[in-house]
C-alpha cells in the first residue's frame, strides 16, 4: 500500500491507517509513505510499521526496485 501526503499530517494519518490495518488483522501488507516527510518523524513513522519512505528526489527506480525486493507473492 503506498501512501503519499504532501499536507504534513503524515503521522496522523499514518498512525489511523495503520491501526485500521490491525484492527482488519491485515499484516501481510507491505506499506510505504512518500510526500514531505521531515527527517525527525521517519523513526516515528518506522515504529509504526511503516516499511519504507521515500521523500521527494528518490529516483523511481530505488522505490521499484526496493518494492519488488520487499513484496510478498
């Protein structure tokens, strides 16, 4: 699942996705964020179980490739 937020309520919105995720027990879901992401929050964003974030200037080809090495088939 891939979530982009460029409005800076990343950790809001981050946080009740990722609590209806559980809530559904859907676990087996590789979730990424990308938007305006300061520095400080990715560990805050990690923790809650995001698997990567990718900020803006990240080549398409670092988050394909990352996505096809990570994704569970």
């Amino acid at each position: 699942m891939g979530v982009s937020i460029l409005s800076g309520a990343h950790l809001g919105l981050v946080k009740k996705l990722m609590d209806k995720m559980k809530g559904k027990e859907i676990s087996d879901c590789l979730v990424i964020v990308g938007g305006l992401i300061p520095k400080a929050d990715r560990p805050v964003l990690k923790k809650m179980g995001v698997h990567a974030i990718f900020s803006g200037g990240t080549h398409v080809e670092d988050a394909i490739t990352f996505i096809t090495e990570n994704i569970q088939r």
